[in-house]
C-alpha cells in the first residue's frame, strides 16, 4: 500500500515536471543552460528517491519519502486560501478599514467614500 502512494505521488510529480519542461521556452541561448541546470536539481532528486523506494524495505524510509513528494502538493492546498486572504486584506486596506479603528470613524469614511451624504449630515445609517 505504501509503494502505491508512493508511485502515484511520483507519476503526479514526474508528470507536472515534464509539462513544466515542454512550456519552458528559453528566450536567450544562455537561458536554455539555466533551463538545463534548474531541472536537472529536481530530476536527480526523484531518480534518487525512486532509487531509494526500489532497494529499501524499511516502512519508515518510504513514508519518508512519501511525505518529502507530497510537499509540493500542501501549496495547491494552501496556494487558494492565501489567494482569498490576501484579497480580502487588500479590500481591507483599500476601504481604509485598517486606518480607522472605531466603528464610527469607519463608517463616516465607508460615507464619504460613497457619497452618503444623509449619514455624513448626521443621520443614522439607512435600514
């Protein structure tokens, strides 16, 4: 059971490394090097995982390696709840909800920002 996590998290990973490849497109003749060079660091690092997983029999080894290939997966989990949080305290910090700390201060910028003028008067908000 542990070798097929394995192997599935290896295909997965060896798959997305290969589509990274064929849309690196180098711009200059010096970048194709650089291309070579940055990929050469992840494929020797699954060929020697894949080597490990093949003459190791050891439990603890293979859930290693299975949690070191699952890493770039938690940022396709994380990568979509950082997006959402940095957009909301971008809505935030643009609503200058930050700058003003007491409801009634936010509220009276939230009014002038949208042109209230029955609250700016000294209304109470509309219902």
């Amino acid at each position: 059971m542990i070798a097929r996590v394995f192997w599935v998290l290896y295909a997965v990973v060896a798959v997305r490394l290969i589509a990274m490849l064929l849309n690196a497109t180098p711009t200059r003749g010096s970048g194709r090097g650089m291309a070579i060079a940055a990929v050469s660091i992840p494929v020797s690092m699954l060929l020697a995982l894949a080597a490990v997983m093949f003459f190791t029999r050891s439990n603890g080894v293979r859930i290693v390696e299975i949690c070191v290939l699952a890493i770039p997966m938690v940022h396709i989990v994380f990568s979509p709840i950082m997006d959402a949080r940095n957009r909301t305290q971008l809505a935030r910090a643009a609503a200058g909800d930050d700058d003003f700390l007491k409801f009634a201060q936010r509220d009276l910028a939230h009014a002038i920002a949208d042109g209230n003028l029955a609250l700016l008067k000294g209304g109470r908000r509309p219902e």
